[in-house]
C-alpha cells in the first residue's frame, strides 16, 4: 500500500493540504517523472531550479510535465533514467498576502520639539507581506531548503521594517517638529514614508510589505510623565504670566490642601509659600536687563553703561563755588548751592554771571549778609520749580530808601 501511494504521489506533483500555510513548500523528490502532472494553487507559483539556477517557474492550473510543453524541462533529463525523469529541484511559494505579521522594539532617543525634552521612542504594530519575485526569495532569502516556519522570513521583515523606521520617523520629527505627545495625528504620513522607505530594502528580497495595520508609536512610561509633567507646567505658567507666579500659586493651594486637612504640614506650606514669592521678587529684579548701551553720536555714546540713577553726560561747574558736579545734579555736593539757577546780588540784586566771587554793579561779595527787606529785594533763590524773583522795577541803589509813612492823627 505504501510503494502504491508513493508511485501515485510521484505522478502528481502538489503542496499537500499540512503545507498550505508555508510560505516556501519544497517538493521532496529531485526526479520528476516525465509526463507527471504539477498542480499549483490560485495563490502558488512552481519555482524549478538545478545547479542553482532557476530553470522557469508554473503558474496556478495543472500542467504536464513534459519538455514538449514545457521548454525549460529539455535541459534537466536524467541520463540514468534513460530519459525518464528530469533532475530538478521543485518549490510552491505561495504569493498571498499574508496577513498578522507583528513587529515592535525602541526607535531611538528624540529631543521632543516642543518642550526640549530627550525622551526614547518606542514602535509597534502589524502589518501584511507578499512575495513578489519567487525566486529571489529563495536565491536571496532562503535558499534552496523547506522552510517550515514563516518565521524566518518574518522576523528579517521585521528587522528591515524597524531599521527603516529609526531613519524616518527620526527625519519626520526633526524636519516637521512635530510634538511627541498627539504624535498618533500623524500617523498616516509615517505609515506610508516607512513602507515606501522598507519596500526599497526588500525588493533585493522579492518580498514587500503591503500595508500595516494597529500602528502606534510611544515612549515608556517614565518619559511619558516627565513628558506630561512640563507639558503641564508650560501651559500654566503662560496662564499666570511667569513661572515663578506658578510656583507661587502652587505653595498657596498647597496651603489650602494643608488648611483642609486639618493644619497638617501647615508649616511646611506656609515656608514654601513665603520662599516662592521672595524667589518671585529677588528672579524679578534680576530678571530686569540692563540697559543697553547708547549707540554712537547720542548722549554718553561710547562710555558704557551709565551708573544707575545717574544721567549720562560731561561733569557740572558748581556757579557758587565752581566744583565739579555729577551730571543732573540738582545741589552742589561742595556749598550746597542749587544748581542751574540764576544767582542775584544781595545787596543790589543785579544778577551775577556763573561763577562769580563778586557783584559786577555794588562790588558786593558773594554770600555777604543780605540788606533789609524793605531796602532791597530778597536775595534767596526761589524754589527750584518756580521762576527766579526779578528785582523791584525803578529801584536805585544810590537813593535813599523813602521815609516811612507818617502816623495817622489822634
């Protein structure tokens, strides 16, 4: 029963129902008996090869072994069987699209473009292959054995898929500055940028990848709540204007927290609270730049940054004493003189020139005892803000002061 079985088996060549699911079925028996019969599957081809070589391949249909029919089939008869049988190694590869393949693993460490963040990037998903070149599958990828398990074949599949990924999901990050977190809306364009990118690698391979499917991209879980953590911080601190108003606002809730429960931790609020608004006040005064340096041909141009408080300029002649005055000084550091002020005599009140140690009408020295009030006009400047007081109109100093009115009678 078992020789009977063996001839018909010989006489019909076909992939055996346990062997539907194998990507690459090869034929057991290298003698093929002329005039046999090959029957491919709608989803097979029949690669023959001898020496290495690829010698034709036989679509899906029954087919006669027969060098008549069958061109290539002349070249591989076995002389030892007088003609009878063709020497050939015989492959089913089933070109299908096979479906379920999954891959997974780490990308590689991308700075997120929006917050500056070095996170680690992780890949899964599934996708789909078929075999387009039968035989470059086997001469570049198999070989000429039986491969029983698809594996083999997957797992370089994924391989090639995940390399090709670390380049373009990198590249589309950087060149597009999409944010890590919300990176699942842009998936369609990194699905196909990666099958495009794959498909070039295995062509050499006569496989492609023709769709992928439940793809997600994500980083671990340590990086996801650092992610999450700033992402968080970021937005509240452009809502409360800084983030030391954050900070702040954060200690007092906290206090809050405390003051609920009962006054638990209370003192360690209450210190954060204080430590965040002098952190607040000292980071705001250091946060105030210096002012810029004047550019050339204005006021102080050339001299740096000016002291704070002061004005920019030459130095200021004291008109009382002549010392030499910081710019905008408002009094004289030397007498105590006002500065910018017209200056008038005491004794004549004609006004004096700056810098004067004499009056150039009555010949009255600077600072001598002022005259009474009824006989000259008062000496002491007016207020900085108000105009000088200018001397009475017609008076002479060489008259005599007029005579007091006389008192009314009794």
């Amino acid at each position: 029963m078992g020789i009977l079985k063996n001839e018909v088996s010989r006489q019909f060549l076909a992939q055996p129902d346990t062997a539907k699911n194998q990507i690459v079925y090869k034929w057991p028996d290298q003698n093929i008996r002329k005039g046999a019969r090959a029957i491919v599957e709608a989803d097979h081809v029949m690669v023959f090869m001898n020496k290495g070589e690829v010698l034709g391949t036989l679509g899906p249909g029954q087919h006669k072994l027969d060098a008549d029919e069958i061109m290539f089939l002349g070249i591989v008869i076995d002389w030892a069987t007088d003609g009878n049988a063709y020497r050939a190694e015989s492959y089913f590869v089933g070109t299908k699209e096979w479906t379920g393949e999954t891959f997974g693993g780490r990308i590689d460490n991308v700075q997120d473009p929006q917050t500056g963040l070095i996170i680690t990037l992780r890949v899964f998903g599934e996708y789909s292959m078929q075999v387009i070149d039968p035989s470059r599958l086997i001469l570049n990828l198999t070989g000429t054995v039986d491969v029983s398990n698809n594996d083999a074949i997957g797992d370089w599949i994924d391989q090639q898929l995940l390399k090709t990924m670390r380049t373009e999901i990198t590249r589309q990050i950087v060149r597009n500055g999409w944010p890590i977190l919300g990176l699942s809306a842009y998936t369609p364009e990194i699905e196909q940028a990666c099958i495009t990118a794959a498909n070039q690698q295995l062509a050499e391979y006569g496989m492609t990848i023709v769709r992928m499917g439940n793809f997600d991209v994500n980083l671990d879980d340590e990086d996801e709540e650092r992610l999450k953590g700033l992402a968080k911080d970021t937005a509240y601190s452009r809502l409360a204007g800084s983030y030391q108003n954050y900070a702040a606002g954060s200690a007092m809730i906290g206090a809050g927290e405390g003051f609920s429960k009962g006054g638990g931790g209370l003192d360690g609020a209450f210190l954060g609270v204080g430590m965040g608004m002098a952190g607040n006040m000292n980071n705001q005064q250091l946060a105030q730049p210096a002012a810029p340096p004047p550019a050339p041909g204005f006021p102080g141009g050339g001299g740096g940054y000016a002291a704070a408080g002061t004005a920019a300029g030459p130095a200021v002649a004291c008109p009382n004493c002549n010392a030499s005055n910081a710019p905008g000084a408002k009094f004289c550091a030397n007498c105590g003189q006002a500065m910018g002020q017209r200056q008038f005599c005491t004794n004549c009140g004609a006004e004096m020139a700056p810098g004067a140690r004499f009056c150039g009408e009555c010949g009255t020295p600077v600072g001598a005892p002022e005259v009474p009030a009824a006989v000259a006009p008062a000496a002491v400047p007016p207020a900085q803000d108000a105009p000088p007081a200018a001397p009475p109109q017609g008076y002479d100093p060489n008259q005599p002061p007029p005579a007091p009115p006389a008192p009314p009678p009794s």
